[in-house]
C-alpha cells in the first residue's frame, strides 16, 4: 500500500505525440496543401498500413528527403536554416 502512495498520478488522456517528447500536435502550425487524389489515397494507405498519423509521414518523408540530397545541397538547406529565426 505504501507504495501506490509513491508513485505519480498519470495524468488522463492519451500522452502528447509530437515529433519530440512532450511537444503536442495540436501546438504545431497547419499546412494545407492540394495534391493529386491517387496522392492522398496512397498517404491514406501508408498511414494505415504504418499505424502512424498522415503528418508523421509527411514529416519522415521530408526529413528523408533532405538526408538523401548530396552534402552540398544538404549545407545550403542547413545555411538557410541558420538564418531564420
């Protein structure tokens, strides 16, 4: 019995789920964008089919994108970057 004194009360709710640990989606800015239906039924499918929510793809798919681009083109991306506040 003592011990379930000790121990944190969990909070209710499901737990925030952003790209990191303790960021909430609901916090992040919006994007609307317009794309081909073929386009939005396979990010449909890849989201099902990965149990992960349709931004967290278009997040990896970008972060994917720019690991793939050659290291030059990856340190103007980063230059960029730097410069915005």
């Amino acid at each position: 019995m003592a011990q379930a004194n000790r121990r944190e009360r969990r909070r209710s709710g499901r737990p925030p789920a952003g790209a990191r640990p303790g960021e909430k989606v609901s916090d992040y800015p919006q994007l609307s964008v317009r794309i081909p239906p073929e386009m939005k039924r396979k990010l449909e499918v890849l989201s099902m089919l990965q149990s992960k929510p349709q931004w967290r793809i278009v997040f990896e798919s970008v972060e994917y994108f720019i690991r793939s681009l050659p290291e030059s083109e990856q340190g103007k991306v980063q230059a960029v970057l730097s410069r915005r506040p």
